[in-house]
C-alpha cells in the first residue's frame, strides 16, 4: 500500500514538473486561449448577430461546431461509405482514420459532436507540443514562440476547433516529420502511415521521406519507414477494392469536388481576378455574360484598402506611432466588413504563395524533411485541379506555419500587427462558419 502510494505520488510530481515546463506551458496556454477565443465568437457572439443573407442564425449548442464537412464525417461515422462513379459528391473523398477514430469514441457513449470536437481539439493541443519543443531545438526558442502563435492564431487555425480533420493530421504529420529527424523510424512508420489515412495530403509524406533519406544518405531503415508510412493508404484502398471493386475508388470520388487532375489554370485566374474586382469577373463561369464591370463599389472599395495600406506604410517614419496603429487598425476593421470572397481569395493566394516563397527563403533555418515535405505538400496541392479550400489545405502542410513563424520572429513589430490581423479575421472566420457561410 505504502508502495503504490509513493508511486502515485511520483507519478503526479513528475506529471506537475513536465506540466510547469515552457516545453509544455507556452504551447498549452495558446491553445487553450483560443480555444476561448473561437468558442467565444461561435458560441457567445454568433448567435447574437443577425443572420447574413447567405447564411443562418445559429443557435447555442454543440451543433454550431457541425457544418460543411462535419456532415460528411458524421454520415461515415455513422452509415459509413457511400460511393457510385457518376461524378456526383460522395463521402469516399474523405480518408477513414478521423470518422473511425469519432465511431470508437461513440461507442463508448459520447454523442457525434462531442467526439468530434474532442479528437480534433487535444490533437491540436500535442500538435503545438511537439512542434514548439521541435523548432526550439532546430531554430530557437523566438521562433517556437512565433510558429505556434502562427499556428494557433492564424485563421485557419478555426478548423482545429470544430469537427474537422484538422487538428489529427496535423499531430500525426508532425510527429511522423519529427521522428523522422530524429532517426526514430518505428514512430516514422507508424505515425506516417496514420497521417496517409487521415487526409490525402498525407501522401506527400511518402516522397518526402524517400527523397530526404537519398539527400542525406540515411540508412535502409528510413527508406523502409517512408514506404510504411503508405500503409494507410494501401489499407484504404484495399477497403475501396473490397467494397467499390476499385482500388482507386477515393481517387474517382475526388472528381466530383475537384472536376479534374492537374492545374487549374482557369481557376486560379478566376480567383486572382476576383480579389480586385469581386464576382465582377466571371471568367469560365457564367454563360451568355457580357461581362463588363456590374458593380463599381467592390473595386472601389479593395483599391482604397490596397491605397491607404501603401501609402501608411510607405510613409510610416512620419507618422506618429499612435496615428500609424490607428490607421492600422481601420484598415483591419474594415476587412471585417469586407465581401467574405475576398477574404477567402486572400488567404488562398497568401497561404499558397506567400508561404511557399517564405519556405523556400528559410530553408536552410529548417530541416531538410520539412522543406521537401512542404514543397512535396504544395505540389500536390497545385496538382489537385482546384483551388476549393486551399488555404484550409496549405495550413495542414505544417512546415508552412514553421517558415511564417521564422520570418515574423525576425520582425517583433510588424509581427505584432501581423498577429492583430491573424485574431481579427479568426474571429470573423469563426462568426462566419457558426452562421454557415462558407470560409474556405
């Protein structure tokens, strides 16, 4: 007794000492504040908002954080897969391990959303775990600091809050890279081939291994641990084969969310076109359209922004402190009552570019996994003949998030008003998803 005693008892100081580390402090306390602060806004301020005209007024309850593609996870948990080759959205475009994961915990009595929001938010939380103790070592500790700000406050990061997919890739990802650095191979393997069951951009891990391993001569072990990580995708297609008669079955089902294979050049003029002129262009969209400018105030209004921004940090040695932030702050305040198009253009554009081109600018400050991973990552993405969701995409790619936290700990200032802009459109994001509009 005096022994089981004095176990428990070690075993609760060494939980408290590993609790009180800034290994574990900082990451957990960005996570639980904003899970406060989208909580908050779908929660508290949503329902309190009049409803948009795309959108619904929603009600206070778990089933504000179940919408979009929560309905198909909830359908799989639930009835499992459906699927029929007419070029039709079905729910075989979505990888099993996260609606698998939902089913177990709902065996053991936790309803739908519960489960949901459970797996997604504690993945999250050893997500910004393993991943600050991770860019610590490779980088220093300012950039921990700033990637996992950038991971919990950026604004896609409102997908790790609701029941999505989010939050588990981005655990099983960064272990898998993490223990790949760290020629722990059997956590490689394992992890890996979870992460290739959890999302298709899991399968961008597989060549990032290999590719790695051949760069840095690594042993055979490691070759073999990025072929294992496509266990879960061989699994999945086995199950496609078994059910579907068809290997490639979650391939097929792509076509009906992403029409076709390979770049979508038209696609993305459309959403290039559309940041400055709104759904004034129409290109490849709407037959029998004269096209032509229908509605002078979006262009208007966007050319006023991109003006003030430019000329307030053109001229910002001149101004005094207080008028430069002011004016920042307008700026940010009238994103948020930007058209949410806009919003989600933006992002796509940024998250994409911007990010691949910060990747590439520091990748001699990460590891040579994660920069083939990213750019493995990216490439997939350009390849996957749409651009639906692609900031929501790119946001998984976790080496992304490490390269923006780099560049912004290198500018302290401009990364606190970088930071002022993530939280505002997070929130709006957050506001926008409880009232069933569509972010990205």
């Amino acid at each position: 007794m005096v022994k089981a005693q004095m176990a428990i008892s070690t075993l609760v100081a060494a939980i408290a000492k590993f609790i009180w580390t800034d290994d574990f402090l900082f990451p957990a306390s960005m996570w639980l504040v904003s899970r406060i602060f989208i909580g908050t806004a779908m929660l508290l301020i949503a329902p309190n908002l009049p409803a948009l005209q795309d959108g619904i007024t929603p009600h206070f309850g778990w089933g504000i954080f179940d919408a979009w593609d929560s309905v198909h996870y909830r359908a799989i948990s639930t009835e499992g897969y459906e699927f029929v080759d007419d070029g039709k959205q079905h729910n075989l475009a979505f990888f099993p391990l996260f609606p698998v994961s939902i089913f177990i915990f709902m065996k053991f009595g936790f309803p739908f959303e519960l489960a949901g929001l459970i797996i997604n938010n504690l993945a999250f939380l050893g997500t910004l775990y393993f991943l600050y103790s991770w860019v610590k070592k490779q980088c220093g500790i300012s950039a921990a600091h700033w990637t996992i700000s950038v991971m919990a406050y950026c604004p896609m990061s409102l997908f790790t809050g609701v029941i999505y997919t989010e939050g588990l890739y981005l655990l099983l990802s960064t272990i898998a890279l993490r223990a790949f650095d760290q020629k722990q191979y059997v956590w490689t393997a394992i992890c890996g081939a979870m992460a290739t069951a959890t999302r298709p951009t899991g399968m961008a891990l597989i060549p990032a291994f290999l590719i790695t391993a051949w760069k840095q001569n690594k042993p055979l072990t490691a070759y073999i641990a990025g072929l294992l990580s496509a266990t879960g995708l061989l699994i999945f297609s086995v199950y496609c084969k078994l059910n579907f008669n068809d290997f490639l079955a979650f391939i097929a089902a792509q076509k009906g969310w992403r029409p076709s294979l390979g770049f979508d050049w038209e696609g993305w003029l459309n959403m290039f076109m559309q940041i400055p002129f709104g759904n004034n262009w129409y290109f490849g969209w709407v037959e029998n359209d004269e096209g032509g400018i229908k509605d002078f105030w979006y262009p208007l209004f966007f050319g006023l922004i991109v003006i003030s921004s430019s000329c307030l940090f053109y001229w910002r040695k001149y101004f005094n402190p207080l008028i430069f932030y002011a004016g920042y702050a307008i700026i940010i305040l009238s994103l948020i009552i930007a058209d949410q198009g806009l919003i989600n253009n933006l992002l796509n554009v940024s998250m994409i570019l911007g990010s691949t081109y910060l990747l590439w600018y520091f990748r001699q400050q990460l590891t040579p996994v994660m920069v083939v991973y990213g750019f493995c990552g990216i490439g997939l993405l350009l390849a996957s003949g749409g651009t639906i969701s692609l900031s929501r995409l790119g946001y998984g790619i976790v080496p992304l998030s490490a390269a923006i936290g780099i560049c912004l700990s290198r500018y302290p200032r401009q990364a606190y008003l970088v930071m002022g802009l993530f939280i505002t459109l997070l929130g709006k994001l957050a506001i926008g998803f409880a009232q069933e509009i569509w972010v990205g």
